[in-house]
C-alpha cells in the first residue's frame, strides 16, 4: 500500500529566536535556523486599502507541514520560505 506525501512542494526554512550575549554583556535575540522542510503553501484570501493616506495590502496565507521531530515550530517562530511562487514574500 502507497502512502500519499500530499502536495508538500516549496521549501521552507524555520527560524526560532535564541537570546545570547553581546560584547556587552547586553541580551540580544537572534534568530537561527532550525532547517528546511517541505510545505505547501497557499493563499486564501488577500485585501488591500487605505490607511492614514497609505496604501496597506493584507494576505492570508496557509502552510501545511509534516510533523518533523526534532523541529520545533511555535507562535514565536519565524518561516522563511525559500522556493516556490511565495519566495523571499512572506
């Protein structure tokens, strides 16, 4: 019996903050990647409009992953997505 892998075809890159210090001593965050996986990213619904005389654009976007252990993907997490029509966008 095959298993289906699903349309996970753009690569992304998930970065997670990390506190370290400076030359100061001072705590600084910095983000560090824990390493590329495959997605399927989507987009839902997008708007724009105008505010405080600017022009504003909104984008819904979804992003499907396969649970990766060792990887941990949170609210404070950062994607960074490296191919695919959403490159370097989002």
């Amino acid at each position: 019996m095959a298993i289906y892998a699903g349309r996970l075809t753009q690569m992304i890159s998930v970065l997670n903050p990390v506190l370290t210090r400076n030359a100061a001593g001072e705590m600084t965050e910095e983000w560090v990647s824990c390493g590329k996986i495959h997605a399927d990213i989507r987009g839902r619904s997008s708007r724009e409009r105008m505010q405080s005389g600017a022009e504003m654009a909104q984008a819904e976007i979804r992003i499907w992953v396969r649970g990766q252990s060792g990887r941990e993907i949170t609210a404070a997490s950062r994607l960074h997505v490296l191919s695919g029509p959403w490159r370097d966008r989002i």
